[in-house]
C-alpha cells in the first residue's frame, strides 16, 4: 500500500440540508403561549387588572401592559400580573423580558397553572434548550392527556436536537412519531436526528414511513442518500439523490449532493454540471464553487477555474482546499509566484495535507530551489508513511473472518 501523493483533496464534508431549518415546521402548533386560566381561577379583582386583562384579550399590547405595571404596584404579592406582562412579552418574541416576569411569577407561585410551561417555550424560543427541558421535563411525567404528553415529547426531543444531543433526541421523536404517523416533518426531524447520530437504519426506517405516506420529498430522498453514503453504498446515495433532484431540483444543496457523489465517483463531467446547478440557483453557494472549480481543473480548464477560486479564497479565506487549487492553476498557467503564496497558505491552514506538500515541492523544483523542494518532497513522504502506519494499525486489529481458528492472533494488513 503506498500514499496517495498524486490524488486530489478530498474533504468529506455533509450534504444535506441546514438542519436548524426544521425546528419550527416540526413544532407547529406546540410554541403557542397559553393563559391557561390565568383569567378564570386567577381573576383579578382590582379594576386595574380587569381593564389590562380586557385591553389584553382585544389585542391591545402596549396600553395591556401598562395597566398590568399598574395591577402589579396594587399587588406586588400576586403573580398574575406578573405571569401576564411574561405573556405579552413572549408574544412580542422578547423572550429575555418575558423570562425575567415568568421567573418572578414562579417565585410567587410556583404551581400556577400553565406558569412553568410558558417559561418553557419562552427558553426554548430563546435557544436555551436545557433551560427549557428542566422545565419541561416535570410537566411530561405529570402530563394529564394524550395531546399534552405529545406536546411536551416532541419539545423535550427538539431541546435535545437543538442542543446538538442528536442521539438523546431520537427515543422522543421516535415516540412522538409513533403517536403522529401522519406527521412528515416530524419524520423528516427523526431522520435528520438518526443521520446526525449515525444511526443509518433508523434513517432509513423513517424514510420506509414516509414512502408509506405517498408523501414525494426531496428532503428524504437527500437523507436516505447520505446514509446510504454514509454505509458505503455509493450507488443507493447516488441513485437517492438523483430521485432527490427529480422530485425538487430547486431543493437547496440537492445538485451539490449528487454532484459531490458523482465527484468523488470520478465522474467529473457531469459532476461540474450539477454543481454549475447549483451555483444556477444560488451563486453564493461557496462549497458547490470550490468542487466545480476542482472539476474544471481535472478537464483542465484552467481559466474557467481561476475566477472561481479567487472568488471562493476571498469569501472563504480558511478553505485550504480552495487555497491549493487556486495554486494549482497559478503553477500550471505560469504565475509562480502567485501559486507559492497559494501553497504556503493552504499548508498553514492544514499541515498535514500531503498533496499541498508535493505540490509546493514541485514548484520549488521548478524554480531551482532544489533544498526547499527535497524538504516538501521529504514531509510529503513521511505525511505519507505515517498515514499507512495509521491505517495498518486500524487493520491490525480487525478480526479474522468466521473460518479463523478460535482466539487466533490478528495478522496486519501487509503493504
């Protein structure tokens, strides 16, 4: 086994969709503040707080909460004055202002109905997603119906999510899905989670409900594309994503998808197409720029590259891939010193990059500089031997097939 000195970068890199983007089409209908019979069991008595509720209920916030500052200097004491100003504030998306009245109101009284769920959403809504589970939390094992176990499952599961705990996510969105089989973008957020999480056949068990569903989704062709990717079926994720393109070609990075498939297939023309797609629909597209820059220069098409990368380099400076190309098109069309700069930049923004090594020796060796280029050559080299020990030592310690004698010795992988 030798190094791969010649071959291009490859920098494995998502294909899907921004995930964030889910969070609110999955909690539809679940964000909704509530008065929870604040205005009932809670009445307020003063005449202050009576015209701040009836200013409240006809949608009058700002003359609402100055009445409500009103009831609340009558009765300092009372949190529903409190718990309604949070409400007003929540409503008005300042979730910090109506974090602050929710806390006091709690401190007043902390089983006011519906009090610790608004201080929940308001949490969540501000992306304080552990915050918003320590409330949420009590209220799922007290849960008193169905639609409210529901409710605060499927928030608990989107915390997790939002926090980035992909695998704690999946057992309440998978059992939030259970209960709402019909719901695709919750499955879309299940799916979203087990892809995130590695787990691929949960990925494709969603996608398996959704097709029951009749639902035509980009979105879940492009999931269960990557994770087919992801188990080594290059094929299933090539097939995935072009069904992906032909139920939505204007689904956002699904020409990238495909074409970084087609790509890293070696199937370079029609790879530039669907990244130059891509690029059709947004032009700012900065990963879809860099691999069809990466394509034109496989067909050699230096000049068609060249813009591309300069464009790419300044609105992504800390692409050392982009770096790199761009030299590479400096070297062959015979701006040295201009490539120089390029190498020197991609290896100091990744050192261990063995091809921007050999290339840097190259030119050196071009331009006479015969000590500089033998250190290039000698680092590639040893980038080289160390990545082979590294592979080596993986192999080493994988079993012998099923036909191997019991307790045998693994044997390494020889070169």
């Amino acid at each position: 086994m030798t190094g791969c000195t010649y071959c291009r970068p490859r920098e494995k890199i998502k294909m899907g969709m921004d995930v964030r983007q889910t969070l609110g089409r999955t909690l539809a209908g679940s964000l909704l503040f509530t008065m929870a019979g604040w205005s009932t069991a809670a009445w307020p008595q003063s005449n202050a707080a009576q015209a701040a509720l009836s200013l409240e209920l006809q949608g009058k916030p700002t003359e609402a909460e100055a009445a409500w500052k009103i009831a609340l200097l009558e009765h300092p004491r009372d949190p529903v004055p409190l718990a309604h100003l949070g409400l007003l504030e929540a409503r008005q998306e300042h979730y910090a202002q109506a974090i602050g009245f929710y806390r006091k109101a709690m401190a007043l009284n902390p089983a006011m109905l519906g009090l610790r769920l608004n201080l929940g959403l308001a949490y969540f809504k501000d992306g304080q997603y552990k915050q918003a589970m320590e409330m949420f939390a009590p209220l799922l094992k007290a849960a008193p119906d169905a639609d409210e176990t529901q409710r605060l499952t499927v928030l608990i599961g989107m915390s997790h999510y939002g926090l980035g705990q992909y695998r704690a996510a999946v057992p309440y969105l998978k059992d939030a899905s259970d209960r709402d089989n019909q719901n695709l973008p919750l499955l879309l957020t299940l799916a979203h989670s087990c892809l995130l999480s590695s787990q691929y056949p949960c990925v494709l068990d969603a996608f398996h409900r959704m097709v029951a569903l009749n639902a035509e989704s980009a979105e879940a062709d492009m999931l269960v594309g990557e994770a087919l990717d992801e188990m080594k079926d290059r094929i299933g994720a090539t097939r995935e994503f072009r069904a992906a393109v032909e139920a939505n070609p204007k689904e956002p990075n699904v020409h990238f998808g495909l074409g970084y498939l087609l790509w890293m297939q070696g199937q370079t023309e029609e790879a530039a197409q669907q990244f130059q797609a891509e690029l059709d629909s947004d032009p700012e597209h900065a990963q879809a720029m860099l691999y069809l820059a990466d394509s034109l220069i496989q067909m050699n098409r230096m000049e068609d590259a060249r813009p591309l990368l300069e464009k790419l380099v300044k609105i992504n400076p800390a692409s050392s891939m982009g770096h790199l190309d761009l030299g590479i098109v400096y070297a062959e069309t015979g701006r040295a010193q201009d490539a120089l700069g390029e190498f020197k930049t991609a290896i100091s923004l990744k050192p261990d990059d063995v091809n921007a090594h050999y290339r840097l020796g190259r030119l050196y060796r071009s331009l006479g500089k015969t000590g500089e280029a033998k250190a290039e050559f000698d680092k590639s080299k040893s980038l080289n031997k160390a990545a082979d020990e590294g592979l080596l030592k993986v192999m080493s310690k994988i079993p012998h097939s099923e036909n191997s004698p019991q307790g045998a010795d693994a044997v390494p992988a020889q070169k």
